[in-house]
C-alpha cells in the first residue's frame, strides 16, 4: 500500500505582484498574454477558465501556506513570475525582492527559487551578479532559467552564466517544450537545446520543467544520456491528474530511461489544485495491463517517496523532514 504521508516538496510555486499586475494591465500586450492561458489550463486545470476570471487562490504566500497545511505538504520552492515582454521589457509581474519577502513568514517551509532573467537581454553579467547575491545572501536553493522571453538555451552568450551556477552548486530549474503564452516563441526551449548544454557543463545540475511537453520523450532519452539532467512533473502533474493513464505512460516511459532518483515534483498550478496533484504521486500505481503490454515497472514506495520530495530535497540540499501531517479527508 502507498505510503499516503511522505515528506512533500514543490518547486515553481508561483507568486504575483498585484500592485505590478495592475500597473501593466493596460499594455496591448497583457490582455493578449492572458487570453493565452487558456489552453493549458484546459489541460493542466482540467478546464479552469481563469482568463474568464474563474476564482483561484490569491497567488500570494499566505494562501500558499494554507493549501501546504491542507495537503500535507511540507516545502516550496517561491518564484517570481516574470513575462517582461508582456509590457515591452519595461517591468515585470514580481520580482526576487517580492519574494524574499513574502517567504520571510514561513522559514524552512518557504525557500527561495530565484529568476534573473531575461539573461541576454538584461546582460550576462548583471544576471550573474544577481545569481550570486541571492545564493550568497538570500538563500536561494534553486534558479529559474526561462528562455522564451530572452533567447535559445544553447546560446553560447549563456555559457559564463551556467559556469557560474556550476561554481555556485545552484540547480538551474529550466522551462523546457512549447511556450504556452503570448508573445513567447516556443523555438527557445526545445529539449535538444539542452545537449549542448550538458554537454559542455556535465556538473550543471538541470532540473527539465513540464517533461519538454510536446517533446517528452526526447527528453526523457536525453536525461537517459546526461547524468547531471532531472525530469520534473511541475505543471503537467495537473494534467497527469486529470488524465491518469496520460501520467501511466509519461511516467512508466521514464522510468525505463532513467532511475527512480531522476523525476521531481513540481506545481505551476493555481495552489488549490495542489492537491489532487500531490494525491496523484501518492496513490500512483501502474495497471498490471499496461505493465505487461509496456513493460513499465511497478511503482514502489520508495518510487513514490523519492519523486514527493526526497529528490528535490537532495538536489537543493535541504533536511527532507517532515513538516506537517496530511489532513484527514
């Protein structure tokens, strides 16, 4: 039986700004980007219109912590949420100060996941100079690299960034497949840019956001090649929750490529989804069917554990202990 109570954590837990959202409402370029929400959040909200202005949870810490408490979740990673070429590169929707001080309430239940970007277009070495602030001075356990806004992952201007978050031991958590909003390209992530990468920086340790959805099985062979290259479920474990047998085949075409130590959570989901989320990895079995017509393994306990949250402790060093029990439903 699953053990329905181990140690849970959670990267990209998105906060937003209201006071920035209000400010940028009025470029052209706002309305466009969050009518494009909707079709991932037909497939990873299971319907969820929010560009309808269906009701979600105030994307803030104070609402985060109540559905961590609720679904026995014990760590999240913050981070701010960018989209600067919504408004012409003139602002964005929260930034890393935001962050740091909305997580202050909640230590060792909040951490920091950074974003400095966009890289290229601020300057490699403003973005470096942050990076290192944050991993120095505010405790930032991982970094976003988000592409789409700025340019292609194997652009050779990256390369003093991923050698500083190698020197640093900082896992980059990075955007890879299709871009999901407007005016963003989904030229910039695709998961064969990520070869170049790990091939010249073998200790970089990446964490691949969304499986590369649509292109997940070519990353789940390119995190079969790299050792330094991790599969996270954040976001598409909504859709996986939805569409179970999806998550069967996602998974079970994983775990023929790589251990069991490789595959992360993650949410990129409105917070009271969290839970049925969560309950997905918790309960996952693998029908006998489809283990002997696929020759998918079957998920142990010990599976389960490691993907909840033992994984992601390890790669951003922090204690896996457990922080709060799970409601009784």
């Amino acid at each position: 039986m699953a053990n329905t109570d181990p140690f849970v954590a959670l990267s990209e837990c998105h906060f937003m700004n209201p006071e920035s959202m209000h400010e940028m409402a009025y470029y052209p370029g706002f309305e466009r980007w969050w009518k494009s929400i909707d079709g991932v959040m037909r497939a990873w909200g299971g319907g969820r219109d929010l560009a309808g202005g269906a009701a979600m949870p105030e994307p803030r810490a104070h609402a985060l912590i109540e559905h961590m408490d609720k679904f026995g979740v014990d760590v999240c990673f913050a981070l701010r949420e960018s989209m600067m070429d919504v408004a012409g590169y003139s602002m964005c929707m929260s930034t890393n100060a935001f962050i740091i001080k909305e997580i202050e309430p909640y230590p060792e239940r909040m951490y920091l996941e950074c974003n400095v970007g966009p890289i290229l277009r601020r300057g490699v070495d403003n973005a470096i100079w942050e990076l290192e602030f944050l991993f120095k001075n505010k405790n930032a356990k991982l970094c976003k690299v988000y592409a789409p806004e700025d340019g292609p992952l194997n652009d050779k201007r990256m390369w003093p960034f991923y050698e500083k978050a190698c020197e640093l031991g900082i896992p980059l958590t990075i955007h890879t497949g299709m871009s999901y909003v407007c005016p963003q390209p989904s030229k910039f992530t695709h998961p064969s840019l990520l070869d170049d990468v790990c091939l010249d920086f073998p200790d970089l340790k990446i964490i691949a956001y969304h499986m590369g959805w649509p292109h997940t099985e070519e990353l789940i062979g390119l995190a079969g090649k790299h050792r330094n290259l991790y599969l996270s479920l954040s976001g598409i474990i909504g859709w996986l929750a939805h569409s179970p047998y999806r998550g069967y085949h996602m998974i079970g075409t994983a775990l023929q490529w790589v251990s069991d130590d490789k595959i992360v959570m993650g949410l990129d989901l409105a917070f009271d989804d969290m839970g049925k989320a969560v309950d997905y990895i918790r309960n996952l079995e693998i029908p006998e069917e489809l283990q002997q017509k696929w020759g998918y393994k079957p998920i142990t306990q010990e599976t389960r554990a490691k993907i909840l949250g033992l994984n992601l402790a390890g790669l951003a060093g922090i204690d896996p202990r457990k922080r709060v029990k799970k409601a009784k439903a």
